[in-house]
C-alpha cells in the first residue's frame, strides 16, 4: 500500500468542493478510487492518504485522485484527454544500452505554473511510481527538467564513468564513479547497475548533460523552479510497457494541473525493439477491452442493462462504444491494472456503489478442509523449510524473455508453453513451464541485500500437449553464497528425497544452464524428476547476478509419495 500527503484545501479548490466539506465526506469520494484518509490536521491543511491497492499508481498522488473522483460526482465524464500535439523533439537510443537499462519514454508540458507547493506535490508523485512501481528504480525511473535549457536532439547514451557534470545538490562536478560513491542518490541507487562498464547518460545535442539516469538530474538543467513554464518529462526502465505507462502517468499529472502536453518521438536502433524503430511517446491511443453485458449482470448478480453500464462507466473515466451484443471499453493508458473483463465488472460495481449492492447469503453449506493436493504442497514446503530456506511465491504468468533469452534459449522454443492470446503486457503473456526462471528473477531484484541467499518455491506450472493443457506440481530452490557448491544443494537434495520416502540416483548431465562436470540428472526408478547442478555464470550474468548460485528443480507429480497428480485440460 502507498501513503501519501496532500492539501486539504488543494483538493476543494480541484473538486469545487465548498469550504467546510468534512472529512468523512472526502474519505467517501477517495473510496471510489480505493484510498482512504488515514490522518488528517486541518489547522496545518494536510491530509494523509492511503492508496489500498499497488496496481493504481496513477492514484498515488492528489491529480489522479480527483481525476478519479470527478467521474463520481459528476463533474467530468468519460475518457479524459490523452491527446498530444507533435513537439518536434527527438531522443536517440544508443543500440549498446540494450543490456543496460534499454527503454525511454518522454512528454513535453508547457504552460506550468509552478509554485513551491505544486512542486513538492509532484516530487512526491515522482518519488512514489519510482520507489514502488518503479522497484526502486530498476524497472523504471522519472526525470524532470527545465525545457528551456534543453536543445534537440536529445541523445541516450552510455558513457564512460570518467565523465563528469554537477549532480543535483552539488556546485562541483563530480565523475559518474563519484557520484555513484558519494552522492547520497548514487549510494542508495548505485546497486542497480554492475560494478564496471560504461553507464547511461542523458545530453542535448550541444553536450549539456540532463541526467544520469537513473541516479540523479544535473544541476542546472535538472532543476525546476516556480519560474518554469515549460519541462520535458523522461522515463527510462528495463520494460517498456512499465516505461511508456510510467510516461502516461506522469504526463496526466502534469495535464491536470494546467498544462498543455506535446509528444516526443524516440528513436531506437534498427532491429532494438519487435516493433516500429519509431516510438512516440506519451501514448495518445486509449486500450480497449471488449466486454459482453451479460456476463456482467450475471457475475454482478445486479439488474443492470448495457445503457445503465455505460453510464457507470462513464462514470469511471471510460468510453464506451455499443455493439450487438457486447460493449467496446476505451479505457486511458495510464489505467495498468486493466486485464480482464472481470476488471471492467470492479469498475461497474464501484460506480453502482457497494454500499447500494444488497448482501446475501452463501446458499451452499459445506465445511472446509485442505485438499489432499494442498495436503502434499505443505509438507513440501515444511520439508526445505526446515533445510533452512526461505520460500518465495513468484506469479504464475511471466514473460518470454525471462524464460528462455535470460535462460540462454530462443523464444522460438517456446511452443509447448501456454501464451496468452490478447497480453495487456509483454511482462505477463506467457504460462511458466518450470520455476527455476523466476526464482533467478527473484534474486536479481535483491542483489542488494544480504547474503546467503537460500529461497524454494513450491508451485504449478503449466505445459501444452497436443490439443491439452497439463499443469504439473514442481518444487525448485536456488542457493547463492560467495563459497556456494553442488555439496550445498546436493545435501538439501538428499534431505527432501528422505523426509519423502524415496530413492534417487544422481547421473552426469551436459546443459547449457549449468556447469559442465557440476550438473546431474535427478532419477527415482530409471525415471528422471529432475536436475541439480552449479548454474552457469554466463546465465547468472544475464540475470546481473555476481555470486555463485546452485539450484534443483524437481516434479513432484513423479513422487509416489506425494498425491499430486498432473491435471489435464482440453
């Protein structure tokens, strides 16, 4: 969940609230976009905000608050304006920042009024998307600057750390190494990038340097002021939905808060992205969704017909466009948390007001117990807990690059796996056929915290077989330590195999994942179950690991011991 502070009487003037309107009555209206008022003071004009939800940073600050909030009272209704005019800005991608931090998204506003107060509110925004949305910066990360100083075009580079500028807060120019070392920025952020190598730096075409993203702004250019008008707003981030989101949100803000919003072309390298070279940025398009009012009013159990869902959605800041039998959802593209049709029926019931759905009761009495699969799934994990490693439970939908480009494999290979046909996100569009991908992924994000790491994951993964779908029951642990070996695992191993009354014999293996000469088989009965062996080095690069790591994947669905059976679906 995400707090934030805000103005009392910002938020009447925004709203065009009456001055004397209560808190209980503001805490009604942020219900409807899933925050709540958690401290208030008046007398100091302050009003703490918690957002319930993770997947709405666009509601982390007071402008997509009330942009929410207008919908409800009336005040505004349907899509707001996403458009954005040409700015004749460009932005080059240098094609080496690819595995470094490849993606950029940027917006130009003019016409801002800034004062102390809307500049710390939208600090504060910035601060929050990056720190939470943003995973600390390493999926994404915001920058603003004073548009007057900057010149196109604008380039996106890597550059040697030798090269220098005066960071944010400094009168000196410090070396990118220097910053990385002493600024308090560089201290907290530096992990995300290796130990050696050039790192990305953002310069118009004169030189002048912006930023080094994602560390820190320059200090001049990076600057705003209540005398600036006119900025240029840049995301940068490893994914490029997560950043061209990001760029919206941002953008929307801004919007919001008078300013008219231009567009920026980026230029990526031949063959860097799977689609145009040319990216325009922000996203001025809204994302559809395709919805049947039936299933709607039966899932809602509510008396609702497809004229009185449009008005709801209407409501909620969307278009909608009617069809036969079914309603076409244009929704802003700053909405991220929009997958499903389910979605859309949380939108309706949320503008229908829960406080007017009338409860009823659960007609079917049963009493509950734990199935005999999730019987198995338990003693699993109390098994490799008790081997003193800590589980993590990672999602089941991910992306095809991390299960086969961070795992040395070609997408083209990926045919047996389950896609999904219509991905909001590339980040989540394919099925998991194995564990040992996300728990590398796991570790990659924590890089910066302390080692040895020892972490196991007991869950499903999922498989084509001709015109079926089978989902099997998988246990994979992953243990990274400087002096890390086969031993480690191999003793877990041997724990597992024993607490669960089988035999294993381990065989020499040859994969390009692991080690040669530190990799086997796992057999029970002449069968394989599974693998065990030193992950290769080449693979832990690509997943900006730098300490030895050992792991095993194992099918329980093969153990006699476990009732666990794979699940076949047509």
């Amino acid at each position: 969940m995400v707090s934030y502070k805000i103005s009392y009487n910002d938020v009447l003037s925004i709203l065009n609230l009456p001055q004397g309107t209560t808190v209980e009555a503001l805490d009604d209206l942020f219900s409807y976009a899933k925050c709540e008022i958690e401290e208030h003071d008046l007398d100091d004009d302050l009003l703490k905000i918690d957002c319930k939800t993770s997947n709405r940073p666009d509601c982390w600050g007071v402008e997509g608050l009330t942009r929410e909030v207008k919908g409800i009272t009336g005040e505004k209704s349907g899509l707001p304006d996403i458009s954005a005019e040409p700015s004749g800005y460009v932005i080059k991608v240098d094609p080496r920042l690819k595995t470094v931090r490849p993606y950029i998204g940027a917006a130009i506003i003019r016409g801002l009024s800034f004062s102390d107060f809307l500049i710390k509110q939208i600090m504060q925004l910035q601060e929050k998307v990056d720190f939470s949305y943003g995973r600390k910066r390493k999926r994404s990360s915001i920058g603003i600057y004073n548009l007057g100083m900057v010149e196109s075009p604008i380039q996106y580079d890597l550059t040697p750390r030798s090269t220098a500028f005066v960071p944010l807060g400094y009168e000196k120019k410090l070396t990118l190494s220097q910053i990385l070392s002493q600024h308090e920025k560089g201290i907290e952020y530096g992990d995300i990038f290796p130990k050696k190598g050039d790192l990305p730096i953002l310069r118009d075409h004169r030189g002048v340097v912006l930023s080094m993203p994602p560390i820190i702004n320059s200090n001049d250019v990076g600057r705003i002021t209540e005398e600036t008008t006119d900025v240029l707003v840049e995301v940068t981030g490893t994914n490029l939905e997560v950043v061209n989101a990001v760029t919206t949100i941002i953008t929307q803000a801004l919007r919001d808060r008078g300013g008219k919003a231009y567009s920026v072309e980026i230029q990526y390298p031949p063959k860097y992205l799977d689609t145009s070279e040319i990216q325009i940025t922000p996203n001025t398009e809204p994302f559809e969704l395709t919805i049947n009012p039936k299933d709607i009013e039966k899932y809602l159990n509510l008396n609702l017909k497809p004229a009185d869902m449009v008005k709801l959605l209407q409501k909620r800041r969307f278009d909608v466009v009617k069809k036969k039998n079914s309603l076409l959802i244009k929704y802003p593209p700053y909405r991220v948390d929009l997958l499903h049709w389910v979605d859309i029926a949380e939108e309706i019931a949320m503008a229908y007001g829960y406080m007017n759905i009338e409860p009823t009761k659960w007609k079917v009495m049963t009493i509950g117990h734990l199935s005999k699969r999730s019987i198995s799934e338990n003693y699993v994990r109390e098994i490799l807990s008790g081997c003193a490693l800590q589980e993590v439970l990672t999602f089941t939908l991910t992306a095809p690059e991390k299960i086969a480009d961070f795992m040395g494999q070609k997408q083209e290979n990926l045919k047996n796996n389950v896609h999904i046909a219509n991905p909001v996100s590339l980040t989540y569009s394919v099925l998991r056929s194995r564990l040992l991908p996300n728990l590398l992924d796991f570790l990659s994000r924590n890089t910066h915290n302390e080692y040895p790491q020892y972490i196991f994951e007991v869950g499903e993964v999922v498989k084509k077989n001709q015109k079926s779908v089978i989902t099997f029951t998988k246990t994979a642990a992953v243990l990274t330590d400087a002096d890390i070996s086969f031993e480690n695992a191999h003793s877990i191993l041997d724990s597992l195999a024993t607490q669960l009354g089988i035999t294993i014999v381990l065989e020499a293996l040859v994969d390009s994942e692991f080690l040669e000469g530190r990799t086997a088989k796992i057999l029970h009965k002449d069968k394989q179950i599974g693998i065990i062996g030193e992950i290769s080095p080449a693979i832990l690069e690509k997943w900006q690991i730098y300490m030895p790591a050992v792991a095993f994947e194992i099918d329980l669905s093969m153990i006699p011991t476990l009732d666990l059976p794979p699940l076949s679906t047509s």
